[in-house]
C-alpha cells in the first residue's frame, strides 16, 4: 500500500495540547504529529490573557484556592478530582514552561509575572487575586512558539498540513488515522498504536465568534462516527468582550488590569450582578450581564453592544472607588502608556479594525463564542472513556480543547485551558507512550482508506443546488440566535430544525474544484459537516438539559438544579441519531452551594 | 539573575570574512569621507574658491590628483600635485578599490550562490582589487 | 509542479516598497556605476594614446558627468546614512526622517553641481 | 461600495502559466480583504486557494502582496487600500496553487538558527523559574512578536535574489534568543548567522520592517546582531 506510514504513537493536532504530547510522547515512543495548519498557526497562538497557576509570586495563593475558583467556577458540573490534579500540577507545569525558554513577564524581582482573571480570588478576602502568568498579551503565542520550537529541538516528527479525515478503530481499539495531505490531495494511512486526538475547538458553529477558521471541530465529529461519545457538549463559553461585529477576543486580562464595562446609560453595570468582584466576576455571568443590560435596552444607543472602557481616567476612577491596591498598599493607578505597554496588540487590533484607540475612546463589545467546554470524555490521563462506567477505550487519548476532563464543568475560568492544554497534554502524551510500548499495532481493516475516500466524494455528487458558503452562515446564524447566551425551548427547536435541514441540504452540494492540489473547496464542505454535526449535538443535548448551569442559561428553567442536573451528559451519534446517557460528576472537597460573586 | 558575561570572545562572536568586510565597508566609508574632506578643505586653502566650479571641487574631493583641475582655472598645478596630494589620493584610491570591488562582489554574492562560484569570485574580485590598485597607484605617481 | 520561484528583476522593482527600499535600489545603481566607471577611469588613464582618450571623451559629455555625479552624490549622502544607522542600530527608529533629510541634501546639492556641468557644458 | 479584484490564478493541473481574474462583488469599507476573498471563494469561484485560519493577524497563514506590497489579508481592511485591489502570492517562494505558495524554504531557513532556548546549566534548586530582570526580559521583546508570517523574508530583496539567505524572519527569531540573556547558546548562532548567507546579506532595504504585521523593528533587529559580530558585545 503507498502512503503507509506507522508510529508508535499519532498526535492529531499540533496546538498547545497536541506539541506537549508529542513532545513528552516522542520522548520514549516513535510519535508523528499531524496537523492541517503549520504548527505555529494553531489557534492557541491566540491566547492572549495567561495561564493559571497559584506561584504566589506577587501575593498569597494556593491551589487550593485555584482548585475551590475552578470548581466554583465550573457550576459545580467540574469533576473535582481532576480539577485538584490540574490545579496542583499547575505551578509545576508552569515553571517547566518558563525552563523551555516561554519569556513570561517578570515580576521588579525577576520572578514571572501575574495578573488578576475573572474568577480567580483570594478565598479568605474574596478579592480577585493575581494567579494568571503572563507574556504580555500574547502568552499563547508565546506558549505555542516555545513548544513548537522544543519539538524542533527533540526532532519531532510533523506532518505539516495533512488533514485527518477518518480515524481507524478495529475491535474497539484505535489502530491509526487517514489523512489528505493538502498539498497533493493523496490520502495517507497512519497506521499506529496510540492515537491523541487534540484538534481544539469548534467556535465556528456560532456567527460571532473569537475562534479561527480551522476550528471546526474535526476530531470529536471524526469520534462520534466511530462510537465515542461527546460530552457536555450544552456547554459553551461565550466570552463577554468579543469585539463588536467581528468577534475578535479582548482579553479578560482588560478588566484585569482595570477596565470597566458601560452601559449605554454610562453606569458601570457589573457591580449589580456581582457584588465583590464586579467586573472580574467568571465570563457566563458577565456575559449574562451584558446580555441583560442590552435586552433591557441599555446597549449603547439601545445596539446590542456595550462598551468596555480602559482609558486610564476611567481606570483610576474605578480603582479608587474599588479600593484597590499595589501589592505594597498604595492606592492602584495607571497611565495611558502603562495600559499600552501591558496591552498591546489588543490596542493594536482596536486600532486595525475598529479605527478605535482604546487609549483615549472606550471599545464596543459583545459576547462572543469562544471556548468549548464539552468534548471527548477522557481521565486525568488522557485516556478517552467510552460511558458512564468511565470504560476506557483501549489506544484512544484526547486533550485539550476537543477534549473534556472535566476540568471546566459548565463554564471554564480565564487562564484555566492553556492550563489544561499543557497539563493533560503531557499526561495524554506520556500515557499514550507507556500504552503504546506496551501493545501491538491491531491489524488494519483492508483498503483502510476506502471510508475516508467515500466520504469525500459524496461533495462531488451533488446536484449543485447549495453551497457551503450559504449554508454555514445559515448555520452560524441560528446557532448564534437561538444558541447563544441565553437559550428557551422554542428557539432550540428551531435551532435543531434548522440544522436537520441544514444536514439535508448539505447533500446537494457539489464542490466545483476537481483538482487534487490545495482542495480547499472540498475540504472547507468536509468541515461543514462536522460543524452541522456538532451543532446537531449541542442542541440536542442543551435541549435536554432543564437547567441553567455556567454556560448554559436557559431562560425557561433560570435555576440551577442539583436534584435532577447534577451530571455530565453522553451524547452519542447512532444510526443517525443522537443519543444521551448521564455521567456523575466526582464530587470531593466542595459541595454545590450557591454562586455568587 | 544571570551574572554570565555578556561578551562574546572574537573566536565566537562569528566575524568572518563577510562580516568583516561588512564593518570595513561602514569604516572605509567613514575613511573615504574623511580623505575627501580634507581634500575639499585643501582646495579651499589653496584658492579654489575663486579658480574652480562647484562640481570641479567635488571632483577633486573625490580624487585629488592635479589631472582633476587642469581644465580649471588654477594658475599654477605645482601645489595641486604635491607629495601630500598624491598620498591622499592614493589612500582615497586602495580604499575605495577595495570598498567598491567588495561592493561587486556583494552585489554579485545575490546571483551566485553555489559555494565554489562564490570562491572562485571571490578569487578573481581580490585579483582585479590587486590590478586596480597597483595600476591606480602607477598612474598617480608616474604619470 | 509549481511555478518557480525565481524573482524577475521587473517584478522586483515592481515592490512597493516606499523610500528605504528606493535608497537601496539607487545605492546599488550608484555604486555599481561608480565602481564599474572609475575602473574604466583608471584604466583609461593608463592606457592614454587612443583608446583612452575616447574613454575619456565620453567621460568629458555632459550626460555622462550628469550621470556619475548621482551616482557618486547619491551613494556618498546615503551611504552616510547607512554607516550610522548601521553602528547605531536604534537610530533605524528615525529611518523616515532619515531619508527625508538625505533627500533634503541630495536635492539642492545636486540641483547646483547639475546646474553647473550644463552651462559649463553649453558655455562650451 | 463595489471593489474590484484583480487576483493571481494559477492551478497547476490544468495551467502552463499563471493568468489574472478580476471580481467585482460589494463590499464594506471596514472589510477585511480576506473576508472579500471568502466571499468571491464562497459565492463566485470556489476554485479560489489560499490559506487562512485565525482572521485576525495572530497565526500568520495570510501573507499575500497586496496592491503590490506585502501584508496579511486578514489585518488590511479595505479601506486601507481601496476599491481597486490587486492580489498576487508572496515573492521568492514557489507557487503551489492560486495564492498559495511553498512555505518549506522559508521553515527551513527558520530551522537553521536553533530556533529554542538552549541552557543546559542547572535548574534553580528549588525547582522554580530561572531568574530574569525585567529589563532583561524588554531587550528581546519585540522579536518575540513574531507569527512567522513571511511578510518580511518575502519582501526581501537579497532573499528574492537567493533563498539561501536566512531572511529576515530567521534573523528576528536568532535575536529573540541572542537577546534573551537565559540562553546560552548565543555564540552557536551568532556563527550560523554570520554565514555567507547570513547578516551581511541584509543591506538595510528595510522592506521587512515596513511589511511586518506586527510591527517588530526588524532592521533594527539585524542591526543589533552585525554589531554583535562586530564587538561581541550583547548589551
Ligand atoms: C482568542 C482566544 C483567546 C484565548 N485566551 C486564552 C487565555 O488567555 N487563557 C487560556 O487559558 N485560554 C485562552 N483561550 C483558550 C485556549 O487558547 C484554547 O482553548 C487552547 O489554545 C486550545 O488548544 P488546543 O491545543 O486544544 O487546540 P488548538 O490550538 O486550536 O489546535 C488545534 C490543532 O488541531 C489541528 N487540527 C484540527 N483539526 C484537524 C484535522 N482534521 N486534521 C489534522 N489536524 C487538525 C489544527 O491544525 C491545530 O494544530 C483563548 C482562546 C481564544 C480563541
Ligand atoms: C564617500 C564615499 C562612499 C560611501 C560613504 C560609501 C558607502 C557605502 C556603504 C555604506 C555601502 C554598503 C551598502 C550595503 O551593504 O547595504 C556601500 C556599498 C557599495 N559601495 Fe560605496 N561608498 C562610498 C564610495 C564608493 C565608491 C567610490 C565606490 C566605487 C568604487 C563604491 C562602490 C560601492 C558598491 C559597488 C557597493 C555595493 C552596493 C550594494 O551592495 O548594493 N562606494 N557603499
Ligand atoms: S518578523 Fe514580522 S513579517 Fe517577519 S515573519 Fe515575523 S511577524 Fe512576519
Ligand atoms: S528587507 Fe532585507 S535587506 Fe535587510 S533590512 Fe530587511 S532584511
Ligand atoms: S488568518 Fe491568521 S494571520 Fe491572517
């Protein structure tokens, strides 16, 4: 057979979560990465904020308090063994970082900087506390290049721009991907023992989103064909402070460095919904916030936006109203130059797209979709889990965002995936290794790449009635109105009309493109379907759930409900259908109780 | 914090041929301006201002050698053609020679770029640097 | 497969890319010219008897001392600048500045030499 | 108001050589020319190729030579450059397809410079991060900026000239870690760089420093590191 490649162990992704596994798996397993982007391409380039870790370098901190804000954080649906594990390895993970060269920051004594996110709190004061490690605006630029750059250094071995499109199980056990490899449009099997699938995100369901094209979602679609479930996928994070119309993210690490949310009245509003920490309050509430405000027709101007102000009078205003203070006790205050320099390519991007400068004019901003807190169920150690019983699927590990711990339970922190991409990244990494020197490669089905080459076709054979192009932007349309922040009944059946329908029109495309080199027409209708399958998921499972919970707030059911909800849901895709089973969540340390901020 | 030194010793730091030449492209151009500056000056002294044009200055600057001013008015070239001129110009002249022919072969590095056409110019361009020099130097002091 | 990737010179100097990459282009054209003439110059000079002095005909026209004049001006003004950006490598912050002010030398500079090689020229 | 583009076609299965198309379609000033691009892929030509991922100038996949010069399409709005737009692949790389070009070349030169922290002295004893100053840590900054786009290394002259020289985008990365007073192996590439095809390649066309998309101080860069061949002084 041409185009026969085996490893040991096969990385699906080259983002923060696929280079830490590659890196650690190649360290005693023959490992491929594959990616359909340049490694250094990957979107978690566009982290901006930081990564959680308790050092305590500017203030007190523990894991413990980073363990109970990720825990409340999550709505309780987080599973706290695990949040534990991450939240203890954190300090650890970030100093190896900082010894593989990542430039954080530093504090005037030369330790690594950090910064107050939204949810992060001193647990005796409730205060918000500086837990986020930084490298200006751009620590997932600086995380993604360093390890990129160590995965050159230990040669690992990349397949630069392949797309997986299929992926192998024989007997219920992974036996190796096909990919396209974009520059010839051939199909290579990958034929390995271990498989980690860490394909990020898929924000691009939504219509205003901070995710980049590539994020569609591709390996947990790629599960769902093969049997493993999806889980909470209800779960979704929309980030309050997406630049107006674009999406484009803005930093939580804004409010952290002081800025306020106005509303179209000049109040700043957060302080209504939460109490202490106001507007560092975690994203679903603030979100929920801004969405209030704006239905209750205080947007600016009565538009659906607000505005998010960080000129350094606003910022000094605030601060002395907050009574907030140095680390030395003096009053906190900013210039317009400090904010520049602590800030600067989200002023750079105000200043591109918005023709804004946030140095002298507040930003226009609204949620946007951001951050998936469902996906491929694994453990602590990567290992995918096929149901309730936490089976786990011999050969199959995820990390990352496409996959779900749960270290994020119903909303993620601020500052918490880069965490949990380089965490569970290595331990999928180095686990995937241990199992892979371990077993023999399961035979491969005969003509492996038959499946992956049918699916493709199909956009051939279409009658040419519909285009991708049309058919996303209905999708992200719907999801974006009737899956947004706040959801009811009616508007997520219609959501899962549409996209029923959607997956029916789907059919009648027919990619116009015959040629095989950089087919990015037929790869762009592949990725589509992906993303309707998701969406069909996500609104089939946010249906279900009668309750709002961190990411999902429904306005027909506002309460949470511990009683009834208080579980992880298993979607899984049958004969066409849509299934759900219900996980328990681990519960240690922290009983549910009441959040408020 | 680190307390390593911070200088690189000149085993190490890479300066080679290339980066050699480059600094001495930047000091011969330092040199050449200063050669021509005092060249200027010198004509000044001497009573260019009234006998020579603007552009005959510039030329002698460039070259100070007494063939640059015979179709001026000077009236006498005995001064224009005196040891200390021939010196100056003859600096002027192995400097520039060699910051020009460097100067090709910079220029010619962009095209050829196998390892052996680049030594075999670099061969020819410090022949050629060789000839230019001995014949400029020839003609300065025994034309 | 694939187009190469060679670069024409048409579409090189077809970049835009503003006025530090003119400077270049001009400082390779003057030094080229400079270096490629007074090798010619000096050659001449040695060679005199017939040869040398059509060399050194051409050399005495007008065009031609129009020309030689940039290429020397301009290369000597900008090579300047280059020489200082070079060892004070912050100093690149003002590189607009920079080739403003060269510019505002060049001009007059040459505008005079150029005015006085044609009516020497026309003067006869 | 209506634009007008004028782009680079080339597919390599059915064309000897490459040809224009123009597609007039509606536009909004506050576009991006990349989301005119997937509107003309979307809507009029779906045979269009070009690479694209984050849309908002942080991954680098969008180089293209837009009226003539470099830039990510995804950071240049149409106002920027009006409704008339010419776009055509980045210079000096082989052409795939259409606007993609071979990015290999331009990887491996990155490659050349140890691209990654070197130190291999001991770790702190307790465990924690290596000390650095913050003023240590500003001397590198800018370059830590860079995407790896190609705008600069494309824009490049001497790199157009020949792609054996390192270009501008390696360069930056070599200063990063030069720069970064955490990294021990500055002299190993201070000698890869001073190479034939290294430093003294640059000849301030500054190009680069005007393609970049996020403004790194490219040339200035290069200049740090010829006067550390120089005087081998890092400071
Ligand atoms: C704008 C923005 C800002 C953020 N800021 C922060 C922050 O400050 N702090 C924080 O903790 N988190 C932040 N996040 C979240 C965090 O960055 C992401 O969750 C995280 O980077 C995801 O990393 P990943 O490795 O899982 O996936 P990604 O980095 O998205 O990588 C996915 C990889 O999978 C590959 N891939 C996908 N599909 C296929 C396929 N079919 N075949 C082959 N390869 C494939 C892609 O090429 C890519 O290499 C932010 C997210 C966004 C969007
Ligand atoms: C005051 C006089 C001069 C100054 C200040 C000067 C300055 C410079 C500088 C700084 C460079 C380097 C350019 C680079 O690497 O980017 C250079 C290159 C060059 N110089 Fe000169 N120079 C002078 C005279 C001359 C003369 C007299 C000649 C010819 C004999 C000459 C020929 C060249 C050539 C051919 C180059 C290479 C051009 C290139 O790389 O693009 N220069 N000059
Ligand atoms: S230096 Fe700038 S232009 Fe060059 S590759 Fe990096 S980001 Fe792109
Ligand atoms: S364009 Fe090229 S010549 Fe130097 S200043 Fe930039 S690298
Ligand atoms: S699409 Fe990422 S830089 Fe333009």
């Amino acid at each position: 057979m041409e185009n026969l490649h085996q490893f040991d162990v096969i990385v699906i992704g080259a983002g923060g979560a696929g280079l830490m596994a590659g890196l650690y798996a190649s360290r005693t397993a023959k490992t491929a990465v594959i990616s359909k982007l340049y490694p250094s391409r990957s979107h978690t380039g566009a982290a901006q904020g930081g990564i959680a870790a308790a050092l305590g370098n500017i203030e007190k901190d523990t894991p413990e308090w980073h363990c109970y804000d990720t825990v409340k954080g999550s709505d309780y649906l987080g599973d706290q063994d695990a949040i534990e594990f991450m939240t203890n390895e954190a300090p650890q993970i970030v100093y190896e970082l900082e010894h593989m060269g990542l430039p954080f920051d530093r504090t005037p004594e030369g330790k690594i900087a950090q910064r107050p996110f939204g949810g992060h709190t001193n647990n005796e004061s409730g205060r918000p506390v500086r837990r986020a490690c930084h490298a200006a605006d751009r620590t997932g630029h600086m995380i993604l290049q360093t390890l990129y750059q160590q995965c050159i250094k230990n040669k690992v071995n990349f397949f630069d721009e392949f797309q997986v499109v299929d992926f192998l199980m024989v007997d219920g056990k992974a036996a190796g991907v096909v990919a396209v490899e974009l520059a010839t449009g051939q199909l290579h099997t990958f034929h390995a023992k271990a498989v980690i699938f860490a394909t990020g995100g898929h924000g691009r369901i939504w219509e205003i989103t901070s995710n980049a094209y590539a994020l569609t979602g591709d390996g947990i679609a790629l599960a769902l064909r093969r049997g493993i479930p999806a889980q909470d996928m209800e779960f979704f994070q929309f980030h309050p402070t997406g630049i107006y119309k674009l999406g484009i993210l803005i930093t939580e690490g804004v409010r952290g460095e002081g800025g306020v949310l106005i509303n179209g009245k000049g109040e700043r509003f957060m302080p209504k919904y939460a109490k202490t920490v106001k507007d560092l309050a975690s994203r679903d509430v603030v979100s929920r916030s801004m969405y209030l405000e704006i239905r209750d027709g205080r947007g600016i101007n009565g538009q659906n936006y607000v505005y998010l102000d960080v000129r350094a009078e606003t910022v000094n205003k605030y601060a002395a109203i907050d009574g907030r203070t140095n680390p030395d006790g003096t009053p906190y205050t900013v210039t317009g130059e400090e904010i520049l320099k602590k800030l600067p390519d989200i002023i750079d991007f105000c200043r591109t797209y918005l023709g804004v400068d946030p140095i002298t004019q507040p930003m226009p901003v609204q949620p946007t979709a951001h951050y998936a807190m469902g996906g491929i169920p694994t453990n602590v150690y990567g290992e995918v889990l096929l149901d309730e019983n936490k089976t786990v699927v011999p050969g199959l590990f995820a990390a990352g965002e496409c996959a779900c711990v749960s270290v994020h339970g119903a909303n993620r922190l601020g500052c918490n995936s880069l965490l949990d991409i380089v965490v569970f990244g290595k331990h999928a990494g180095q686990r995937a290794a241990e199992y892979a020197n371990g077993a023999d490669f399961a035979a491969l089905p005969t003509a492996p790449e038959q499946p992956a080459r049918a699916a493709l076709e199909v956009f051939y054979k279409g009658d040419g009635a519909e285009k991708v192009f049309d058919l996303a932007n209905e999708m992200k349309h719907e999801m974006f109105a009737n899956m947004g922040v706040f959801r009811i009944e009616e508007g997520m059946k219609h959501a899962l009309a549409k996209i029923r329908e959607l997956k029916e029109r789907i059919k009648h495309i027919k990619v116009s493109d015959s040629g095989k080199i950089f087919n990015m027409e037929l790869i762009n209708a592949w990725e589509l379907n992906n993303l309707l399958e998701l969406a069909e998921v996500t609104t089939v499972s946010a249906l279900a759930r009668q309750e709002s919970r961190g990411g999902h707030a429904r306005e027909d059911f506002p309460k949470r409900d511990d009683a009834n909800w208080l579980k992880h849901t298993l979607a899984y895709k049958k004969d066409g259908k849509v299934e759900l089973k219900y996980k328990t969540v681990a519960i240690t340390k922290y009983q549910p109780k009441e959040r408020v901020y | 914090m680190a307390t390593k030194s911070r200088t690189l010793p000149l085993s190490k730091r890479g300066l080679n041929f290339e980066m050699l030449m480059w600094i001495f492209t930047r000091l011969s151009a330092l040199a050449m301006y200063a050669l021509i500056l005092f060249g200027v000056i010198g004509a000044l002294i001497m009573g260019a201002r009234n006998q020579m044009s603007f552009a005959d200055i510039l030329r002698w600057g460039f070259m100070p050698n007494s063939t640059h001013v015979q179709s001026t008015n000077v009236p006498d070239l005995a001064p224009w053609s005196s040891f200390l001129w021939n010196l100056t110009a003859t600096l002027l002249l192995l400097v520039g020679t060699a910051h020009g022919v460097h100067g090709l072969v910079v220029i010619a590095d962009d095209y050829v770029t196998s390892p052996r056409g680049r030594l075999v110019l670099r061969f020819l361009s410090i022949v050629t640097m060789i000839s230019i020099s001995i014949i400029g130097a020839y003609v300065l002091w025994a034309l | 497969m694939g187009l190469s990737r060679n670069v024409s010179l048409s579409t090189a100097l077809r970049y835009k890319g503003q006025g530090p990459f003119l400077t270049f282009i001009l400082h390779r054209i003057g030094g080229l010219g400079m270096a490629i003439f007074i090798g010619i110059h000096i050659l001449a000079s040695f060679l005199s008897g017939d040869v040398g002095n059509a060399i050194n005909a051409v050399y005495e026209s007008w065009v031609f001392q129009l020309f030689i004049f940039f290429c020397v001006l301009f290369h000597a003004i900008n090579g300047l600048r280059i020489t200082i950006v070079d060892l004070w490598p912050k100093l690149i912050e003002h590189e607009r500045e920079a080739i403003w002010l060269e510019w505002a030398v060049f001009i007059p500079v040459y505008a005079i030499a150029a005015f006085a090689i044609i009516r020497s020229a026309l003067g006869g | 108001m209506e634009v007008t583009l004028k782009i680079f076609r080339y597919n390599p299965e059915v064309d000897q050589k490459f040809h224009y198309e123009t597609y007039t379609l509606e536009a909004e000033e506050t576009d991006r020319v990349l989301d005119v691009l997937e509107r003309i892929k979307g809507q009029k030509d779906g045979t269009l190729s070009f690479r694209r991922s984050c849309a908002h100038g942080v991954c680098g996949s969008d180089a293209l030579r837009i009226n003539g010069r470099n830039m990510l399409a995804c950071k240049t709005l149409v106002r920027d450059v009006g409704e008339k737009i010419t776009v055509e692949p980045i210079l000096g790389l082989k052409v795939i397809k259409d606007l993609i070009v071979d990015m290999e070349p331009f990887f491996d030169n990155y490659k050349k410079i140890l691209p990654y922290f070197i130190n291999e002295s001991p770790l702190p004893a307790d465990g924690k991060e290596r000390l650095q100053s913050a003023e240590a840590r500003a001397r590198f900054d800018e370059t830590t900026k860079c995407i790896l786009c190609a705008c600069c290394t494309t824009s490049c002259p001497s790199f157009w000239a020949s792609d054996d020289y390192l270009g501008p985008a390696a360069l930056v990365t070599a200063h990063r870690f030069i720069f970064d007073d955490r990294d021990e192996a500055a002299a190993e590439r201070m000698q890869i760089i001073s190479e034939t095809s290294g430093l003294a390649r640059c000849h301030t066309a500054y190009n680069c420093t005007l393609a970049c998309p996020r403004e790194i101080p490219i040339t200035q860069a290069i200049g740090e590191l010829k006067m550390v061949s120089v005087t081998g002084k890092l400071d």
